[in-house]
C-alpha cells in the first residue's frame, strides 16, 4: 500500500493530503454550525414554550379577574338574601360581558349557587340546567380543593357561540354568609386570523369583536382543548372549535401527565396540513390544554436558515479551499514536471534543447543546476561523439586495409594454388607417369627372373600407379576444372559426389532455379566455402545424408549445406584455437565477400551451414 502510494504524483499528494485536512477542519467547523443550529432550534422551542405559558397565563388571568368581581358582586349582599341574589347575578353578568371583554371567550351567563348545589339566581345563558349539570359544578367545587375556582368543560349550550367552558367560582364567606358557589359561562371567541402574542389581548375590540389581523408569517395558531380533546377555542385559518382537535392523537400523551412539551407534528398524508411544531402546555386552574402552534419553516426559520448557511459556507469554503490549494500546489508542481520532463528528454539522449523554468525559489535555482549539468553533458558528448568518429575511422581504414591485405592473401593461395596445380601437373605427375612406364618395362625385361622380383616391380607399380592417382586429385582439389569449364553448381556437385560418395554418405544438390555463371572470383570464393564445409562433413560429421541447396536471387546467392551427423558446439568450436581454422577461413570468406554466415548445430543433431553473399545479375550468365 506504501509503495502503490509513493508512485502517486506529487499534486495529487499534496492535494490528498490538504482534501483530508479541509475535510477535518470545515468538518469541524459544520459540527460546530449545525451544534449551534441545534442550540438555536432548542431555543426556538423554549421561546414558543415560554409563548404558550404567557398565553395559558392572559386566561388564568382573566380567571382570576372573573373571581375578584364575582367577589365584589356578592361582598355586599348581606347574607344573600334571594331577592338581592338575582339582581347581583345579573349585573356580574353585564359587567362581565360588556365592561370587561376577554380576548379569548366572553361570559354569556351567571348561575348562582349555594353549596348544597341548589340554584338561587341565574342570568344569561345557559338557562337553569339539569340535576346532572349542577353535579359537574359540585364536583369541580370538590376538586378545586383549597382553590378559589377551577374551569372545567361547559355544563351547558348556548345559541351565540362555541362553549368555552364554564369557570366555577368558590364565594368567600362574609359576615355569616352560607357558603355559595358561582358558575360563569362562556364562549370562545374564535378567528380565522392568526394568533399574535403580546398584541392579541390588547387589540380585542369587545365581547362581540374579533382580534386584529396580522401578517400570517409573525403569528401562530391557538388551541385550547378539553380534557376530552374537544376544541373549545380556535384561533387560525384551520382551526376547528367545537369538533375534536387533530392534534389530539399526539397531544394526548402529554396532557395525560400534566406536562408541558414542545413537539413537531408530522401530519399524515391526507390531513392537508403541513408540519408544524407545538407548543403544549396545562392550563391553570382547569383541565384544559393550551396548543400553540407554527409552521415548522416559520417557527424554525432562524434555525433552517442558520443551517443552510452553514452548510453552505462548508461546502462552499470546502471547494474554494481546494481550489486555492490546487492552484497553489501548481504553481510548486508546474515546475517541478518540466523539470521532470526535461530530465527525460536528457536521460533519451536530447541535450539540446534548454530548460527554461519561470521560477525563482528552489525549483528554480534547481532548473539552472540541471541545465548547467545539460550543457556539460553535451559538451562531454559531443568530445566523445568526436573521439569515436575519428576511432571509427581509423578502424575503418585498418578494417579496408585488412580486407584488401586478406583479399591480397586469398588471391596469392589461389595464386598459388594453380601455380601447384600446374607444378604437379607438369613436373610431378609426368615424372610419376615415366616412372611407372620405366617399371613396367622393367618388369617386362626381366624375362626368367624370379617371381619374387617380378611381384617386387608389380606392388612398385602399383604404388606409383596410386601416388599418381593422388597427384591427379590434388591438382583438381588445388585447381578444380570443372569450376572453370561448366561452372560453380557442376563443381559442387563433382566435389560433393567425389569426396561423399566414397564415405557413404548420400548426396543432393538442388537448386531453386537454373544457375547462372558468376564473376569468376566469387564462384571460387563460394566453392572453397562449400569445399570446407564437403571436407568438415567427411572428415568429422560421420553423417548418413547431406543435402547442398542452392539459392539464386536477383542481387544474393545462398548456399545452405545440411547433414544428419553428430554435431557439435558452436560456441566451443569457435573458441578453439587448435581446430577451428576451418571454420574460421569460412567466416573470413564470407566476410571478404561482404556477405553472412549462419551456422547451426547441435550434439547428436546435425549440422546447418548457411551462407548468403551479394551478386550483380546483370553480368551474370545462365548455364
């Protein structure tokens, strides 16, 4: 893994390296953002939170308010006597429904009530109700305990609005005063206008009046539910009092254990709402539930934004930031390829051509070292291109004159060759010839001489017979006429079935095309090339078969001899001083004649001459 990484290119290093320290640091930078965007969140649902309690106490508020004047009504009353009750009932009622207007329900009627739970005055609505509602009153009496009132749900209908509720009011006793219980009834004053806190109660224009309308993005959406989950007031475009509230299924926990909570509502598909959060809080005194209510992209909006902000200054950051780094880490790396690639060019042999670098730092100063090594190296090569030129020359000149000095030796053995060949046939083979006549008249003028003599002359003769036949082969093998009179392939296969035959080897000589006459000094260069190879084969192959293949193009011939004998070592035979001269006079040969020689050949495997040299056909003639 180390080494796949140290192959990877410097930039995409540093850049790897940078990418992980951006990574870690606008990493950490979008824990912390989105940490204070969760910190803003929770702020945001303690700001509603602390909303929904400020609501919750404007009507435990005005609970209160109704007690103090139900106080006031009845403190003068002496022992309240029923014909001072029903007027007393009544101006609390008007008081309460004219003078002092509610912003979230308005008082419709005034029941009084002594504590054994028999009605002794009554105003408004609802008219005088049943044994059963009288018992609800006597039980939120009951469970007010040491309380002054408590609201429960409403005991009774009305024909002007969606009952709020009925708010239950313990009397204090005055002077001797029996104790009493007052019941006050009202309903919700509800608006399809959204709510707004701090404004809402003061811009109430009475008990008839509505709440002021304002921007629907500054406000919420109240709720107050009974402990049925029945809405009793509704404030907001979607708001249904007087019908079950749809928040009830996730309210309903909460209000359960009497808590307060913030939640976000996801509504299912189909309720035609969007998600909202929700604030949900007891309120005092009763049973109720006070909802308040926003859109999640409203109440959240500060944090959403927050959010994107920050995820958009990390991503944005992020990529500028390796933006910068990728420019950066170029203008250190842009340099150091075109040193890279000049360092090439030189290692290729071009130390021609300048390094130019635009840079003033270390790369810089290093442009100018290796240039400076360039312009050596080229002068130094340029020497030793020179020194070699004139080596090759003079190896040349010595080689020319070698080749002219061995052509010079070749032409003298020939030279001399024919200069024995003629020796032997005027000089030697005569006297041989004449004294083989002198013997054979000898042995025809001993006439009665004994046996043994005349057997003496006759193994003579036939010595002399044999050294004559020998003269008569070494003058041919020295000056061979065939070669001359009919040319290069009739010598060959002379010499061949000559020299072959008589060691029982089966000859062939083939050729691809009819032979043409050669320059006589290149038929006599290829004729001792294939003589040496026909003495190699008799002398060591020990080969059943031999095959001579001749080859004839417009400018080469080729001559291939092949044989099935034991073969040998190339490479060791060449390196032999002792019994290679054969093989080397074949090498120099072909050399002279400007051609190549392949020879191939292994133990037990036979042997492969191949020698290929230059002609011109032009002057050459068809035999």
């Amino acid at each position: 893994m180390a080494e796949r990484f140290s192959r990877i290119g410097i930039q995409t290093r540093i850049m790897l390296y940078v990418t992980v320290g951006l990574v870690t640091m606008f990493g950490g930078f979008a824990y912390l953002g989105f940490r204070a965007v969760g910190d803003a969140t929770q702020l945001v649902y303690e700001e509603r939170l602390s909303t929904a309690y400020t609501t919750a106490s404007i009507i435990e508020r005005d609970f209160v308010h109704i007690a103090r004047d139900a106080d006031e009504v009845f403190a003068d009353v002496e022992t309240r006597a029923a014909e001072r009750l029903q007027p007393a009932t009544a101006r609390l009622a008007a008081h309460l429904a004219t003078t002092d207007p509610f912003p979230f329900f308005r008082v419709t009627g005034v029941w009084f009530l002594t504590d054994g739970g028999t009605t002794s005055a009554a105003a408004g609505e609802p008219a005088i109700g049943s044994r059963e509602q009288i018992g609800k009153i006597l039980s939120a009496a009951t469970e007010m305990g040491e309380a002054r009132h408590f609201a429960i749900p409403a005991v009774g209908a009305t024909s002007t609005g969606v009952p709020f509720g009925t708010i239950v009011i313990r009397l204090a006793q005055a002077g001797g005063s029996p104790p009493a219980l007052v019941a006050v009834h009202a309903v919700s004053v509800n608006s399809s206008a959204d709510y707004t806190p701090g404004t809402y109660w003061r811009t109430a224009v009475g008990a008839a009046g509505a709440a002021q309308s304002v921007p629907s993005e500054m406000g919420y959406h109240l709720e107050v539910v009974d402990p049925d989950g029945l809405a009793v007031l509704g404030i907001g475009a979607d708001e249904r009092p007087g019908e079950v509230s749809p928040h009830l299924a996730v309210a309903k926990g909460i209000m359960a254990r009497r808590e307060a909570a913030v939640i976000v509502h996801q509504p299912v598909p189909g309720e035609g709402s969007s998600a909202h959060a929700m604030a949900v809080v007891p309120l005092g005194s009763s049973r109720f539930y006070l909802i308040l209510e926003q859109p999640t992209d409203v109440a959240l909006s500060l944090p959403i934004d927050l959010g994107r902000s920050v995820g958009l200054a990390a991503v944005v950051g992020f990529f500028a930031a390796l933006v910068v780094a990728w420019i950066t880490t170029r203008h250190v790396t842009g340099p150091t390829e075109q040193l890279t690639v000049a360092a090439q060019r030189m290692a290729q042999g071009d130390l021609e051509s300048p390094i130019k670098i635009r840079a003033q730092d270390e790369v810089g100063r290093l442009a100018e070292n290796l240039d400076a090594m360039r312009r050596q190296l080229r002068d130094a090569y340029q020497q030793v291109t020179h020194a070699n030129d004139r080596l090759e020359l003079q190896v040349a000149e010595r080689t020319a004159r070698l080749t002219d000095l061995l052509g010079k030796v070749i032409s003298a053995q020939e030279e001399e060759r024919r200069r024995l060949a003629r020796e032997l046939h005027d000089e030697t083979a005569q006297t041989i010839g004449a004294l083989s006549i002198a013997l054979d008249r000898a042995r025809h003028g001993l006439g009665d001489a004994p046996p043994e003599a005349v057997g003496q002359l006759q193994e003579a003769q036939g010595i002399v017979q044999r050294l004559l036949e020998d003269t008569r082969r070494l003058i041919l093998d020295l000056r061979p006429m065939a070669l001359e009179d009919l040319g290069l392939v009739p010598a060959i296969r002379w010499y061949a079935e000559s020299h072959l035959l008589e060691k029982g080897v089966a000859t062939t000589v083939e050729l691809d095309r009819p032979a043409v006459r050669l320059p006589p000094h290149l038929e006599i260069a290829l004729f001792r090339i294939a003589q040496e190879a026909i003495n190699n084969i008799a002398k060591h192959a020990g080969a059943e078969r031999a095959t001579i293949r001749l080859f004839f193009s417009d400018d080469a011939v080729r001559i291939a001899v092949a044989d099935d004998g034991r073969g040998f070592d190339v490479d060791r035979a060449l390196a032999s001083t002792g019994s290679s001269f054969g093989l080397i006079g074949l090498q120099e040969r072909t050399r002279l004649l400007s051609g190549r020689m392949d020879l191939r050949s292994e133990v037990g495997r036979g042997t492969q001459l191949t020698v290929e040299v230059p002609i011109s056909i032009s002057g050459a003639d068809e035999v």
